[in-house]
C-alpha cells in the first residue's frame, strides 16, 4: 500500500474559498510550505493576509497586478507580466515578506499561484520585491534523456528571503528530471539542507503550444496527459509514494529520496516547487542516494536535450 492518500492531492481535492489548490501548514507532519492556485477573471481580485508567512506570486498564465501593504504600512504596486503558459518561457514574480496584506488582480484571464512558507530564520522584514522575466536565471541541467529547464526565480543568491525557495522546472516529452533520486530532510551544514517541498504539476501535448485557463481551473492541454513521480524512504522514515499526475495536481514530499519525476511522450512536464524547513541558514543543499549518484557522470558526456530551453534561446 502506497502513501498517496496522504501525500497527493489530486486537483478538485484541495480547494478552499475559491482556490483550487490550498496546501498549508496543517500539524500533521507538513509544517513549513503552502500553496495557493486559482483562476482570476479580467478585474477579479483576491486577497491574502500573510501572517506569519512570506508569500511569492508567480502567474502561470495571463498576467496579474499585485498590491503589498508591508507590516510597516507602505503599499507597493507591481505589474506582473506573465505568459500564455507555464511552457513559454518565465514570468515576473514579486516577493511580500510576512505581516503583509496581499492583493492579487487579473489583467485578463490569469491562473496564479501564490507560494507560502512560514518564516522562521529572524525577526528581520525583507522588502518587497518584483522580479522581471529578463532577471530570472534559466538553468539547463542534467543531460540526454535527464536534460530539464529550471526556472530559479526564489533561490538564495537571487531572491533575499527569510526561508521560502521556490524554482519551476520544465521537463521535455519522454525525459526524466528531479533525478538521480536526492534528499533534503536532515541538517547537515554545508553537506544537507532540511526542506520540505510542494510539486505543483501541469501538462501540455507536444501537439498544443498553449494551456489557457478555463472557469474550471485548468486544461490539461491536447487531452488528458499525464506523468509520473516518486517518493520513497530512506529507511528509517517511511514513506512510499508512486502517483500519476496531471494538470493541477500536488504531491507533498515531507521527507525522503524523491524522484524521477517522469514526462512521458508526447507530454511534456512542468512543476513548480515550493521548499522551506527549520534549519537556521536559509540555503537549498541535497544529497543523492548513493545507489543512483553515479549517473550524474555520465552527462559529461552526452549533450543537452535540443528542445531546451523552451520559449527562448539559450
């Protein structure tokens, strides 16, 4: 028996108050990350207090207005250019620090997602912040049939933040990433980071170039593809998650060795990935499991997957 039940939430299964996704904190051993998605009309507005939570908006298609009024009381206004989806390239983004009241408006159609984490590293209230499309670093990583797109728009080094991480990944139709199967759920200074970590998944055919948001939510585009991930245990914490998955859909990964995440042919795969933990440094360190790590070198010599990057040139 798989662990699915408790660790993915297929869409439809996790809305609240208009939302069709809302992952929080919630005591039973998830504790740091959450996750808002939703679709915004032309002019529809949502609002987000933060509480003790920093909050980076990342629209996934169309473009929104953000307001921030920071825990000092000064508003910042930020236009956020998006996309047509997830797969045409980057989008601007903006970071509010805890204590602030979020609004968050549609500049036309728009689906965003509204990544959280408990803040926990110091009293300090970072500013507000907009980053541009043109000021997100694009990584291709791995190699051949490894090869995938990260979007490093909340790393440390680029994004000043509390303890939320935050990246998005596209995975070309056939290819493997989140591999080889890695961990991050001990602190181990410069060796390992503690971090949960949220995948928030969407699909498109190799046969669309576009996924446009519906009143439902979603479209899984060109039909109902899908692909695959795994979580599983690094033997004295269980767990054991094998899920198949598609538009809209979460897995939660608490602890634990955590890949492929697999696109199969003819879908491509995209996933935005939350992370943050106790730890008192905020940085993004893993661990390979030592029965896959050696396969990192064998990209040295194989070259990196044409289709990359997608929606610009390298």
């Amino acid at each position: 028996m798989t662990d699915n039940a408790q660790w993915v939430r297929p869409l439809g299964s996790a809305g609240v108050d208009g939302w069709d996704v809302v992952i929080e904190p919630d005591g039973s051993g998830w504790s740091h990350t959450g996750l808002y998605v939703g679709v915004l009309g032309d002019g529809e507005r949502r609002i987000l207090e933060a509480g003790d939570r920093e909050l980076v908006v990342v629209p996934l298609s169309g473009s929104v207005s953000v307001t921030c009024v920071d825990p000092l009381g000064e508003r910042h206004d930020a236009e956020l250019v998006g996309r047509a989806s997830v797969f045409a390239g980057a989008t601007d983004v903006a970071y509010l620090p805890w204590g602030s009241r979020l609004e968050v408006t549609g500049r036309g159609p728009a689906r965003v997602a509204v990544c959280t984490a408990v803040a926990t590293k110091a009293d300090t209230v970072r500013p507000f912040r907009h980053v541009a499309s043109a000021d997100v670093p694009v990584e291709l990583r791995g190699a051949g049939t490894a090869s995938r797109e990260v979007r490093n728009f909340g790393i440390p080094g680029l994004l000043d933040a509390d303890s939320i991480i935050a990246c998005e990944v596209i995975t070309p139709a056939g290819n493997w990433s989140s591999y080889p199967p890695h961990k991050h759920d001990e602190e181990r200074p410069g060796v390992e980071s503690e971090l949960e970590e949220i995948y928030y998944f969407e699909i498109e055919s190799t046969e669309r170039s576009e996924l446009e948001p519906t009143s439902e939510g979603h479209r899984a585009a060109g039909g109902p593809g899908m692909g695959y991930v795994r979580v599983y245990s690094t033997g004295d914490r269980p767990i054991d998650v094998l899920a198949e998955v598609r538009s809209g859909d979460v897995v939660l990964v608490p602890h634990g060795w955590h890949g492929p995440a697999m696109a199969v042919p003819g879908y491509h795969l995209y996933y935005l990935n939350v992370m943050a933990g106790p730890g008192p440094e905020r940085a993004w360190l893993i661990c390979d499991d030592p029965a896959h790590g050696w396969v990192r070198d064998t990209w040295s010599t194989q070259t990196i997957d044409p289709r990359l990057p997608f929606g610009g040139t390298r």
